[in-house]
C-alpha cells in the first residue's frame, strides 16, 4: 500500500507541476502581448508626432515662402520638410491602422498642394476641391490624422481634438478674458 501513497504524491506533484507551468505560460504570454502592444504604441506615438511636425513645417515653409529673402534655403527646408513627411508616412503604415494610414496619406497629399500654392502661387487640386483652400484641406486632414492616431493609442475622447480653425476663436476668448480681468483690477 506504500506504493499506492508514492504513485498519488508522485502524480499530485505532476498536476501541480503541470498547473503551474501553464499559470506561468499564461502569465508570460499576457506580459509579451502587453509588451508587444506597448512597443507599437510608443512607435506610433513617436511616428505620429514626427509626421504632425514635419506637416507643420512645411506649411510653415510653404506660407512664408513668398516673402522669404533667402528663396533657396526656404526650397531646401521645404524639401527636407516633405520628404520626411513622405517617409513618415511610409513608416506609418508599419504601426498604424487603416484610418491612420488613411489620413496620413490625406496629409501628404494636401501638403504637396500647400506647398505648391506657397511656391507658385497656384493651387494645383483646385479643381478638385473649388470651395477650400489648400491650407484648409491640410488643416482638415491634420484633424483626421489627430483623430485616427488618438483612437488606435486608445486616449480618452479620441475624437475631442481641437481643430485650427478653432485657435482664433479661442484666441479671441482669451483676449476677452484678459480685457475682463484686466478692467476689474
């Protein structure tokens, strides 16, 4: 009968054993997958605002472009500005999902028609889009890709971005705040 005992201890040891290492398993595979998902977010995180600069800065470039004295060292940093957006966008197809893809490439393509108007003068899509302006179809494609990109990184109200269009509104609040605080002193 002592045999009897060691066969159960013996097999009690191997569930546990086995209980065990399937708990560890399970635990190790949550960890990967949460580590996983950690690394796509903060290399969408980091994409994502490389792209939203290098936007900016070609639209920066591209609106200044006219009254730049320096008209080829403005072309060079338009240059450097678009293709680093173009790459980003690349990039970003790696790490963001189908809406992100989307509206990156919405960007690039509204970028490229800002910074023509801002070269030449000409909007190159207006006949495409005969009721905006390239800057405002940019700006409304910035909205998206602010939207797209929050809503993959799962931020609270992703869709609550406060649109450029908004800025001199909010402005304009500010000022009235500061004349008000200012004339109750």
């Amino acid at each position: 009968m002592e045999w009897l005992g060691n066969v159960v201890s013996f097999v009690g040891g191997m569930v546990a054993a086995t209980l065990a290492a399937f708990v560890a398993l399970r635990t190790n595979r949550s960890k990967m997958a949460a580590d996983i998902l950690a690394r796509w977010d903060a290399a969408l995180l980091e994409m994502s605002t490389e792209f939203t600069d290098a936007a900016r800065r070609l639209r920066h470039h591209s609106e200044g472009f006219q009254r730049s004295l320096d008209k080829e060292d403005r072309t060079e940093e338009l240059d450097d500005a678009h293709e680093k957006l173009r790459a980003l966008a690349e990039q970003l197809r790696l790490v963001g999902d189908r809406r992100v893809q989307i509206a990156a490439r919405l960007v690039v393509y509204h970028a490229y028609a800002v910074r023509v108007q801002g070269e030449e003068g000409r909007d190159p899509r207006e006949s495409r889009f005969p009721d905006k302006a390239p800057v405002d179809r940019l700006n409304d494609a910035l909205q998206e890709f602010y939207r797209a990109a929050r809503h993959q990184l799962r931020a609270p109200d992703p869709e609550d971005v406060i649109h450029s269009d908004e800025l001199h509104r909010i402005a304009e609040g500010v000022e009235r705040l500061d004349t008000n605080s200012g004339s109750s002193a």
